[in-house]
C-alpha cells in the first residue's frame, strides 16, 4: 500500500488538520468552496486544493482522491447527507463507522452519555414540565445559532410561541447548570492504546460573551465566534480524564469497536466541583485550533510540537507502519 | 549600506518588537524613559538602551541612531508631534508616511474603511440625533480611559453635561453594536507581496472586564488592562482574511504607495456573524504581544516561531537583501 | 553530592513542576493519591511514582525520598500540617523555610505586602464597620469555594447569620476593588540574584464567571474552575515587575534571607489603572501550567522553552553546579 494522502474540506479545523498532516510528512489535499481557497492557500500547507461549488461534489471526486484518508470535522458531519456518506461514498474516513450514527441522533447521545456513567442536565419533553431555568437547542442546529434560555415554564411557552416554527422544530429543552463551561478534549488511540487528554478551551459566543452584554441584550444569545484557551485546576483535570476514559469504554460497549481519534466532551462545572456533560463531538472540535503547535497538556506529554491535526496524522502513520489502517479508518 | 539596527521605544510592544529584532540577527537599540530601563534590560533583548526624560528627546538624538530603523507602535503616534515627526526627523522610520497623517484624522478613519468596503457603525455628528445605543471615544483618547456608553440620546446628553469641558471635548459618538469584539491582526508584506493573517485577540479591560461588573458597576469603563488570545470559528477567519485584503487595496488606492507592515481591525461581530469595524490600526497592536513566540495561525503559515516582531524584522531583512529598504521605510 | 532528583505531589502544578524537571535533566519522583496515578502515568513525566492513601505519608517515606528536592506548590501547604513540616521533615523543600509561618497567617501575609509598599484593600475587623462593598474569604479557604460579596453592612450582616456557624469562622473581610483581576507570577532567583517576570493570568470561577451568571445567579461563587492566559498592557507590566522587586525586598527584610523561587502577586487592576494587590502566593502558582513550555514573557527573556517547573528545575540545577543548593532549600 503507498502512503496516503491527508484530506479535508476547508471549514472548521482544516488548517489545523493539514499544518498536522504535513509536519508528519504526509501530502495534503484541500476541497473548499470558490472563494475561500486563496485563503487556505495563503497558509502554504495544501499540496493540492481542489475548489467546488458545494462540499457534496465530493461524491463526484472519488476516483480523483481515492489515494487519501479524509479526516471528518465539525462542518462534515453539518454538510453531508448520513445516509449517503455511509453507503455511496468509498474513499476512506478517519474514525469509527457506526459513531456518525449514533451522533446524528440527539437521544442516542444523551444514551451514551449516561451509558459512560456521566451527569447529564437534566431534558424535558415538554415546554410544560419544565421546573427550572433551561436552554432550548434544535437538532442540528450549528455554531449556537438560534439557542435560546429561559428561566421557567412560562417563559419558555411565551419564547416559543413567539418564534414562527418553532413549536415544531425539533430540539431539546436541558437544564441549565448554574457553573462555568468548559470544553476538554481528548485522544483515543487504538495503535497506543490509550485515552490521552489533550486541552481545555471554552466558546466565545455573540452576544453572550460581550462585556457589554448586560447592559445591551434583553436575551442572550449564542453564535459561536471563536474559542478561548484554558488550563484546568489539576484535580478537576484528573477527574474529567476519567470520565474521558469512561466515554471511551461505553463507546466499545454500545457502538463497537468503539470511538478512535479526536472528542471533545462539552461540560459544565458548579460552585461544588460537580461536573455536568451537556454534550459530546465525537471528533475534532475547533477549541483544539488554538492549540497549535501544541496545547500545555499534549507538550507535557509529548515534549515536542503536538496539535490536535498532527495527533491524527501521528495516529494514521504510527497504523500504516503497521499495517493496521483498516482498524482506525472506515 | 550597513545592515541597520532595529530600533523602538519602551512601551507597548517593545518586548516583542526587540525580541523579534534579535532573533532576526539585528542589533536592536532601546529608547525609554528613566526608570524602566531596567524592566528591559532584564530580559536581555537590548544591545543598547538610551535613557530619556521624555520620549521627544529623540529629536535630539538623530545623529546617534542614524544607524537604525525605527519601529513605531501605539505609543509612537500617542507621544509624538506628527508635524514634527514628519519634517524634523530623518532616521528611517517602518511603514507608510502618509498613513500617519491618516490616522490621525478619525473622520478619514472613517473614509478609508468605508472605502474597503467593510461595514462600520453608524456616527451620530451631535447626542441630540442618537436613536440608539452608543459609545462615546475621545479623539487621541489612550487606552480606552474615559470612554463611556449611553442608551439613547436622553442618557448621552445627561452624561455629557455631568462630565466637566465634555461638550467640547472632540469625540466619536458611534453606535454599539450587540457582539462580541475581535481584533485580528495582519501583516502586509511588500516584498512578498501579501496580506497575512496573523491572529486574534480580544481586550481586557477595566472595569467593564471585571467578573464582578454587573454588581459594582454603575457605567462600565474600558480602561485596558491587557489582551486574551483568540482563535477564530474558521469560516468567520475566512471572511476576516478578505476584509483584511479589501482594506490593504483601499488604502493602496486612497494613501499611496498603500499600508505597509502590521495592521488590526477592530471588530464586533453580532449573533447573525455580521462583522463591524469599529476602529482599525495602521501599526503593531499590543494584542499581538501575547503571541510570542508564534499565534496559532503565524505557526501554520510558518512552520516555525513567528511573532509579529519577528514578522517586522523579517520584511526588513528581506527588503535589506533585495536592496528595498526605502520602499518599507519613510 | 550526588545530583538529586525532582519530587512533588500529585496535584495543583504537579505536571507543571516534573516536566520542567525532565527537560531539566533531573530524574522525577511524584507522590499521588490511590486512584490518581493512571492520570499522572499518562503524560510519561515520572520516572518513579509512589502511591498513598493521604499525603501525610510523606512522613514515612523520608528514608525512600531522602535523595530529592520537593518542590512545593499550592495543594502542598494546605495538606500538611505546618508544624510537623517544619519539625519532623528532613528531606530537602526549595524554598524559605520561614515564609511558610509567614504564609499561614493572614494578618502576617497583609503587614508583608504593605512593608512592600504595596496597596492594598481595606480590611474590616467587624462586618457592622463594613461601609463598602466587601469579599469574605475564609482562612485556608482552597480555590475559592465559599466565598461570598456583600455591597454593605447590612447585607453582610445578613449573609453571616445565614450561614452556620460564619460568624465565628476566620476569615478576612476585604474591599472589593472595582477593576479587573491579573495575577502576575515572578521567579526570585537567588544564584543569579534578580527577579524575573514570568506571565500573568486570570482565574475562571464557578459560577461567576458563567456566561449565563447574570442570569442565573442571586449570589455569585468563586470556586476555582481554572485559568485563562493573559498578557498585560506594558506600561503596567513595568510598575507590576516593579512591586514584584519590591516585594522581594520586604521578604528580605522581614523573612531573612527572603523568598526564593516562584511568587505571585493577586491584583487587582482600577479603570485609572491603580494596582491593588489583595492577596499573594510565595510559590508557584496554577496559573502558570497554561504556560507550557513558554510563557510570552519568559520566551522574550530566555529565547528558549521556560515554563515556571522548568525555571525551577533550572535554578536547581544552577545550584547544585555551583555547590549552592543549601542556600535555595531547608
């Protein structure tokens, strides 16, 4: 087998994905939209771009690009049709199969969640149930857009009845947990064998995130704009490395062989110390783009230049020296 | 001609300026007032240091720096007469003369982004015409000391009156924008001929930025205090990255021979991902300063430490081997 | 003398502290809790862990670690006994013995940073003397859990009563500065005889500094959730460093022969940019673990990889090859 190409498409993390790819020594491969490819090209690290109209060209661009691993991020996951990615599409993709289907389902992932022993908020099924302040998000909704907060049942009713569509939209009513947020991200090797712990950032979302939001905003909101970088309190550290760890063992349980590469658990934690998972991406998510070439945690680990994007590209050549690409890929 | 030295004055970003001055092979020459020579002199980026009582003592030292190119920051244009500056002063300065008299203009700040093509907020020319809420900033006001906000016209009139000489106080009345504020910083190589995204900071300041504000606060200030690092959701850098283009054309166009070097706009982007420019910067921003050795995004373009110092220092050190100098340099 | 190796334990900046040791050349030795050193294991930093129920075992295993310098950090001095360390604990610790009983009492630690020239924020003895808005922080209190404001006397009055068993509790009483929060680090060296600056931060809190704690919150809390990097505006850089220095001098007059190592500086920063210093650390602080390997500050300074673990395993090092170490440990 000859060496493999590192693909993505440009949005979300590709920089980090191809700058990691190409400090491994793999060639790289960029599919972007018309218009932003100056602005990858920019960064010199695509050995070759490839410019469509729209990401689903890809189905088209197989033959073109059957010599590469395409490392799927957020916007993947946003822009493809499930169905079609699994069963019309043949070029190989980093990660677990069966892990896009369980994530495509909001329930399914509250399922996994509470399967890795993890304290989830609290969901309501209905506006009317709800008996304490929630945050209300839709299926798919991306980047925050459209999130919205309320601080009991009735405020919620009156939010929904004032939004056209919305009693129907599908989305999910979660406690809101008094406590600060914070986004760990992890590495689950299957040549290594290990969970390793990666960084810590936090959103930083419009408006909510102003300084002035206070003064300005009747209801907040949530546009994601960029991401923070944190270091966590060491304690807290060693305790959400294990409920990483405990995710990763009911991922074998429930979608066997369970989640390799990048995730990312979405958490909040209280006044007590208590830790609350509210979410969970089970790849690559863009806080980890702050981290390059390194986070505080994959340098003590590693003692050399290691961002999210090169732990991938290490992960895919550490399972071609030995023949095991078939085990991270699908 | 003899490879110059670098030289800057102690304030704002010299650390970073000297630092990447140094690690470009350039001798580098400090000059800072009496009583912070040693806080520079500890971090060994200084071959020489001259102790002045007053930054305009610089006048007088023409003959003795001959040798160098200066590099202006923040506090360059804050402590200096720009006529004097533009007729009495002969060592080579970084950058583009005529920005200069540009920006010290806030109405042809105005002019020139809008000539780029980005949005700004609206102005409001008297407190009697404002419909929304605003922030008012003093022409040549540093650090963000004294700025203040108002609801509405009613609330600006009042605060203008209870601020004693505020009424004919030259300012800014613009419009606030409900975002959360991003400032990316570029650098625009002549020599390369290309704009660079460079990074992303957000400011940090008092007491606005006080995890307690809303409790003690009766007007929120913006003193700066410091900056927090940013990464940028990278479809919003990808937009940013043509804003940044579009205003180095404009300014190609409108102050010929165009901007030269590091450049900031300073942003706000709203909950439907709308950018404004508020304000932009023609020089080295000390939101730059946290990136030291690299920002994430100077990293993957490199591949290697690059810091905006070391950014300047290497256009000088380029334009020095091609024999270009004088088109970086006025 | 045989070169010693590097000991902490399992907690606060444990991995700050042994991966500066390594890249130090020092052979590692962690002391951590049953159930926490998979965690530590992971990063690959320790050459030798030894695993306990309590810390206080540390007693009993003087003999097995007789060969290390400890490096003791935040969770070390509320584990142990002050007492018994000073008493019945033979192995080498870096630091000054003396500023340990300093340390432990906060009348002691206040008359320090005011014999430093430092200001600092009106402390109340009774809450009915409260004429200001004020921050309770309790004795010993780790990470800020139970902390709690009151704007004036009477809601402080209100708030002791409320809680079990406040009223006799002790604690401090402090003026709560309008401003903005930095937490400066330094590294006193005594065998190169200077004070360096190393990097400033900011604590993230639970639950106020919760997007949503406007919101949600009747009474925020201040339960350390982790930090975010910072970099300070230079003109306040210089007066930070400053005070830093000054600060060194009052440990030298008070605490002979003065703390050495790492040190931080609590302040608090006003919209006219007066420093407030309302609290200090005489080693290092968790602040400083985003800042692996580099912080801004110390890259400008030593051009190389230089965290704050690393800064201590180098100032070791230097003793030990000048034969000093006695004079940097008790």
């Amino acid at each position: 087998m000859k060496k493999p190409r590192i693909c993505t498409i440009g949005s979300h993390s590709a920089l980090n994905i191809l700058r990691g790819a190409m400090d491994e020594g793999f060639s790289t491969l960029l599919i972007c939209r018309k218009g932003t490819s100056s602005f990858y090209a920019s960064f010199g690290i695509c050995n070759e771009i490839i410019e469509v109209n729209h990401f689903n060209e890809i189905f088209n661009l197989q033959e073109q690009i059957a010599d590469s691993i395409i490392i799927p991020h957020g916007s993947f996951v946003a822009y493809y049709d499930l169905d079609r990615l699994l069963n019309e599409f043949d070029v190989p993709i980093f990660g677990n199969k069966n892990m896009l289907t369980w994530e495509s389902d909001r329930y399914k992932k509250s399922e996994l969640m509470r399967a890795a022993g993890l304290r989830i908020p609290k969901e309501f099924e209905k506006p009317e149930d709800v008996d304490r302040p929630v945050i209300v998000k839709h299926f798919g909704a991306h980047g925050g857009k459209g999130f919205y907060i309320a601080m009991d049942s009735e405020e919620l009713i009156e939010k929904i009845e004032s939004r056209p569509g919305e009693a129907e939209r599908p989305k999910i009513i979660q406690e809101l947990i008094r406590g600060t947020n914070i986004y760990p991200s992890f590495f689950h090797s299957v040549i290594r064998n290990r969970t390793e712990f990666f960084g810590v950032d936090r959103r930083y979302e419009s408006d909510v995130d102003s300084s002035l939001n206070v003064y300005l905003s009747e209801d907040p909101t949530f546009t994601i704009v960029g991401n923070y970088p944190l270091v966590l309190r060491e304690s807290l550290a060693v305790k959400v490395q294990k409920e990483g760890e405990q995710f990763i063992d009911a991922t074998k349980r429930l979608v066997p062989p369970g989640l390799n590469g990048a995730f990312c658990l979405e958490m909040c934690v209280d006044k007590n110390l208590n830790i609350f998972t509210f979410e969970f991406s089970g790849r690559i998510v863009a806080g980890t783009n702050f981290f390059i070439p390194h986070s505080p945690y994959s340098y003590i680990m590693w003692g050399e230049q290691m961002s999210m994007g090169r732990r991938i590209a290490r992960e895919i050549r550490d399972a071609f020296d030995v023949e095991r690409i078939d085990e991270i890929c699908f």
